[in-house]
C-alpha cells in the first residue's frame, strides 16, 4: 500500500490531473525547453494544450543538467500541485562516453564490464539530469535482417537473462533514493518483439504461448527479478493482439502471474497503432484497451489525454484502473526522491568532471577490444610494427562508428581506425578510402590500389553506415554494399597479406570477404575508443577473446539460422537417412557459416580429461561437470569455456543443445586450469504441452567446449 503521502497527493489530484500523468511528451512541448529534443517516431498532430503539458507527468528526450533544470522549474511553477516531472531518454549503450553497441557487448561475455558500462552510462546520465533509460533491450533475436539486433545480446535466452540482469543493476545500483549517480532502467520491448516476421520492423510476431515462455520471456524476467522499475510494451502483435493492448499478457501474465507491479509504458505511439493493427475502431477504443491490459504511460500519443475521462464518466472504464496507474507513477517519482529533490543528480560542474573523463573512456576501450570476434587468422595476426601498413576502406578515417542508439555520442569524438594505428605506431601511416560504403569511384579505388601495391600488409576497413542498422533499419540483403565488395576483390588480387575489420550492427553474410582476405576481425560499432582498441588487437597488446552471441548465416536464404534448434523427424546426417530425403537445402550447408559462441584468439586451447562427477542426478543434489583446459599457444590468452545441455527426449520435442553456463577462463603460455560446472535438476526444466514448467526423468548429454558446434558430449540420467 503506498504511503499516507502519495495518498494525500492523489486525492488531491482531479481527473484531468490524473490522466495527465499517465502522458509522455517530448521536449519540444515544455517551457524552459531550448533545444528541439532527439525524437524517434512521427510528430504527428497531437492536439496538445497548454493544461496537458502543465499536468504532465514525464519527458522524453530531455538532456543536459542546464536544460532539464530549466524545465523542472518552469513545470513546478504551473503545476497546481507541484509534481516533478520524470525524465526520460534513450541511454543504451553509453550516455556521452560511447560503449559498443549491445550485440558487441554480448559478444564479450563479460559480465562484470556489461554491469560497469550500465554504471557508467547511469553515471554520465544521472549528472545530466536524467532519471529513467530504455533499456536494457532483451529481446531475443535470430534474424539478421532485422536491424534492431544489435540492440540485443543475441540468441540465447539463458545468455540474455544473464546480461538482463547485470545492465538492470548497473543502471541502477542498490538505492535509487539516495545513490543520484544511478537511472531507474525500463527493460524492453514486451514481449517477443525480436521475433518479427521477415525481419521487418514493427511487424507480426506469431508462436506459440509455450514457444513464447520457453524462449522469449525468460530475459523480461530476469530483468525484473534483478528490480527493473519500469517495463515497455512492443510494437508487435502477441497470439493476434497487439502487445500495448494486450490484456493477457500485460495484466494477467506481467502483473498478475509475474507480480510486477511498477510502471508500464508504451512504445512512441503504439497506444494510437491500435487502430492500424485493427484492434481499435479509433482513439477512445484504444485507450479503453490500453488503460484495461495495465499500460501506465502512454508516450507521444493522446489517447488517454482525449478520451480517458470520459471512458470513466460512461462507465466504461473503472476509475480504479487510473488511481492505480497514477500511484505507479507517483511510487516511482518517490523512489527516485524527486518531490524532495525535483533536480535530482542534474548538476552542470558534476556534468563535466564525469561525461567521457579517462576512467569512462578506458572502460570503453577494454569492452571495445572485448566486444570484438577474430573470425579468421591464417598466420596474418598480430601485425608487426615493422611492417608497412596501408589502412583502405571507408572506415579507414570514417568516424561513423558508435552505431545506433548513441544520440548524445559526438562522432567528433570517436577515435577512428587511423587515429588509434597512428598512436600504436608513433608515426603517419597510408590511408585511401577506397571507396564509399555504397558506391565507388574508379579514381579512389585506383588510388587505394597504389598505395596497396607499397605495402607489406593491407588492412581493410569496411562495414555498414549506421542508419543500415538499428530501428526501422531492416534490410533483405545483409552482405557488404557491392562497392566494397569490389574493393576487397581488386586489392586482394594484389596478394598482399590483407586483413578486413567490420563494423557492422548485424551478423553478415561474409561472402566475397572472408574467401578472400586473410583475416576477419569482426568489430561491431565498437563505440568512442573504437580505432584504439582495433589497434591494441591488430597488434596482439590485447588477445581477441570476444564469442559470437549471434550466429552468421552462409546466406540470408538461411534465416532464421541460430543453434539451439529443434531436430526434425528427418534430420540431416542420421545414420539411416537417405541422401536427398531429409531436410536440407540443396545450394547450402544447414549450419550458419559462423556458429553460436564461435571466436579466435592468438593462442590455442585445448580441452582435455572432461569428467562428470555421477552418472545420474536426483532433485536436490548436484552433478558437477569438470574439464581441464590448457593454453597450448605461446601468448598469454583469456578463453570462453561453454557448458551446453541436451534433454535427449521431452514430452515436447526439446533443443539439440542449450546454454546452460560459461566461464572466463584467463591462461599464461603453458598454464591449465581446471574449469568446474555444477548442474542441478532445476537447470533441467522446460514449459511441457500444458505449460508446466518441470523436468522429466531420463537421459541428458553435457556439452563442454568453445563453441556451439565444437563440442564433447557425455551422459547422464536424471532419476
């Protein structure tokens, strides 16, 4: 029950007063506003009054210590009852000091950096007056088409609970009151938006309620486990409902199975999108749905500002609903202390001791070389100093590296490919662009060629414009633009020794590029410190260490291509198939060219004397699962140790393998180590036809290895 003062506050408070609350505008909107805010979706004509903005409860896409004060104070002095306003924006993967983007981060596997760039981004936001992020996004993803992966950390739902969990506490530490260095974090987007069809933003998602659970909605749930204070609804439809009306799955499955009982928000406009989606004849219908499924903000449309009160006087709507959503948002407001302190952490000489000092920037560099994958290394990696480099490409200087979703990073800032090769080596080095990332002139690349031809090593700087990736950045063909294609081709016929690094928001389809070149280092938007981390890699200072959370396809025809797949009645490979009968493609392998968990480093590992501990397991008791692992190689390297489980046979068909555990293992030259996992009957569960989730007695194989696809397996009975 909330506190006598909340209690006070709303009976204070009319109709109008209420369901102001329950609206979201952007900056443009509030007096002491003087920039025209960062907005994502439509202006559309929102026939907003002077008496809404005054009543309002939130702002999105406020930012700045002096701006968000001004337009605190303004708003406290029109508001009747003095309720500040919350402050609202897109902090994802940094504030000011750019992270890689979070399918980089993913890729990483570190934990304890994922929580500390969260800490970080809070930390830059929180100075600057903002009080509640975006994020963490958990969906999970499986196809590359659709440009938000790389808002993700990728296929695994065990991997993404994981993440989930850490990003939730790094935002928000362990006292929102009274710690002003955090943000109150909204997971995101509920639920199974990362399922769209086609990999076409925005589009239906359909499956089933136990493919939903058992896949999709562990992420949403461990972030709320680990205190998510907020939660956003999807763009998508969910069993033929669009999810910002979805009463099932917001009222019933979010508030009351799951017991969350914080702030709901929509997505920019998916309260209106009701009536596009069918399910609402107009504006009144959609806020009637919207307040009944639990939705508390509705951000950037009006529905509930035309029509919320007057759906209460019909009777159409119990005005308990909007009591109950006015508290979670005055609960939320009280938890951060903004009616004792309506400025909370926004302070300008706070600002600029924190945004991108050089602990922030060195945080971003070791995630950055981290994030990034070695996908292939025939002897060209490390570079020697010695050796004479010709830097081409379109990133070669391009600064276009912070990826989506990094608004308040400056691209000015990024250290780009060239800076950070010329401060590893202390001298100038020969840079051509080649081309441009989707077209090519024959003067640049004949220009490139010739400073080819004098080197000793060429590296190849390629990958995506960022507007190719992110939101509403889907595309059907995810190879390389055909003028950088044409570029790899002509200076790889040159024979030099070539490595490519990517920079890229999505898995690619690597074709024309990992034939040809010597070496693929797979960068990602790797964020501000970007070109010194490359360096520190290109160079073997740091050992590439970082694992794919996201397979890449042999080709686009592939998708949906991910690891933890179901067998079929007819699977490829069984010792009794025929060859052309069973299911497979005929032009190209099943498995994606890249698989789950896959990464190179400069040394090698092997993985020796693997034991389990019982060969059966009961409830309550544990199996532990061991193998030693040894750095075969001759530098010192950190290895990503993976446990997978298969369930042999369900009462519903069950994954080949599933991520169930992973360890960061670092080893000198020579060194082993013995990496232990402990396996439990809960580890063991699944959603059964009758969403039951339990554990059947019978035969499991343990996965351990490096990767999805090069693995040992043994088994075990659960009794």
């Amino acid at each position: 029950m909330a506190d006598q003062f909340l209690q006070d506050l709303l009976a204070k408070m009319t109709t109008e007063e209420k369901v102001a609350q329950l609206t979201q505008l952007a900056t443009p909107f509030f007096k002491g506003a003087s920039n025209s805010g960062e907005i994502t979706g439509p202006m559309v004509n929102m026939n907003v009054t002077d008496k809404m903005v005054e009543n309002t409860g939130s702002v999105l896409g406020a930012w700045g210590a002096k701006e968000i004060k001004a337009i605190q104070e303004r708003h406290l002095k029109d508001n009747r009852l003095g309720i500040p306003l919350l402050m609202m924006a897109d902090v994802i993967h940094g504030y000011r000091t750019i992270f890689p983007v979070p399918l980089a981060i993913g890729s990483s596997w570190d934990l304890e950096l994922a929580e500390k760039s969260a800490r970080i981004a809070a930390k830059e936001a929180a100075a600057a007056g903002i009080h509640v992020t975006f994020a963490p996004m958990v969906d999970l993803v499986r196809d590359p088409r659709w440009g938000r992966v790389m808002e993700s950390t990728g296929e695994d739902p065990y991997l993404n609970g994981e993440f989930a969990r850490v990003q939730v506490k790094g935002f928000q530490g362990d006292d929102l009151r009274n710690d002003l260095e955090t943000l109150a974090a909204c997971v995101k987007h509920f639920a199974a938006y990362g399922a769209a069809e086609g990999g076409r933003d925005y589009n239906t998602v359909n499956m089933s309620e136990r493919e939903l659970r058992e896949t999709y909605l562990p992420a949403y749930k461990a972030a709320l486990d680990a205190g998510s204070e907020m939660v956003m609804t999807a763009f998508n439809t969910v069993d033929g409902i669009p999810a910002t009306g979805n009463k099932r799955l917001m009222r019933d499955l979010l508030r009351e199975e799951w017991g969350f009982d914080g702030v709901l928000i929509s997505d920019w406009g998916a309260t209106k999108e009701l009536i596009p989606h069918g399910v609402a004849a107009n504006e009144k219908e959609a806020a009637e749905k919207a307040i009944k499924a639990g939705l508390d903000i509705e951000m950037m449309t009006t529905t509930y500002a035309s029509h919320l009160q007057e759906l209460i006087e019909e009777g159409k709507v119990d005005a308990a609903l909007l009591d109950e959503a006015v508290m979670r948002i005055l609960e939320l407001k009280q938890k951060l202390g903004l009616f004792e302190n309506p400025y909370r952490g926004a302070d300008e000489e706070r600002e600029r001791e924190v945004i991108r000092c050089q602990e922030h920037r060195q945080t971003a560099q070791e995630l950055a070389a981290k994030s990034c994958v070695l996908l292939k290394n025939d002897e060209v990696l490390p570079l020697n100093k010695e050796q004479n480099i010709a830097l081409i490409g379109p990133f070669a200087e391009g600064n276009d590296i912070l990826g989506p979703w990094s608004f308040l990073g400056k691209k000015e800032d990024a250290i780009t490919v060239k800076d950070g090769l010329e401060q590893k080596l202390d001298k100038e080095i020969m840079v051509a662009k080649g081309s441009d990332i989707e077209t090519g002139e024959d003067t640049a690349l004949q220009e490139a060629l010739e400073i080819a031809d004098k080197a000793d090593v060429v590296v190849l700087a390629l990958g995506e414009d960022s507007d190719m990736s992110g939101e509403a950045g889907s595309r059907t063909n995810i190879k390389l633009p055909n003028a950088q294609l044409k570029l790899v081709e002509e200076i790889t016929k040159l024979g030099k020794p070539t490595v490519a690094v990517l920079f890229n928001g999505r898995p690619l389809d690597l074709h024309g590029v990992v034939d040809k070149t010597d070496a693929v280092l797979e960068a990602w938007f790797p964020g501000t410190e970007g070109g010194a981390a490359i360096a520190d890699l290109l160079y073997g200072d740091v050992n590439p260490s970082g694992k794919l959370t996201m397979s890449f396809p042999h080709s686009v025809g592939q998708v949906p291509v991910y690891y933890n797949h179901f067998n079929t009645g007819r699977p490829k490979g069984a010792p009794d198939a025929q060859i052309r009968y069973v299911s497979q493609y005929l032009d190209s392998p099943n498995g994606p060219l890249y698989p789950f968990g896959y990464g190179l480093s400069y040394t090698t590992f092997a993985y020796e004397n693997f034991t389990l501990s019982e060969e059966t397991l009961k409830a309550g008791e544990t199996l532990t699962a061991s193998v030693i692992v040894t750095n075969t190689g001759q530098v010192a390297g950190e290895e990503i140790v993976q446990l997978y489980i298969q369930d042999k046979v369900g009462e519903v068909v069950r994954p080949l393998k599933e991520l169930k555990g992973f360890q960061k293992v670092y080893l000198e030259p020579g060194e082993a180590k013995t990496v232990e996992f402990a396996i439990t009957e809960d580890q063991l569960r699944y959603h059964h036809a009758d969403l039951s989730f339990t554990s059947d007695p019978g035969e499991f194989v343990v996965y351990i290895g490096p990767n999805s696809k090069e693995v040992e397996g043994k088994t075990f009975v659960l009794q």
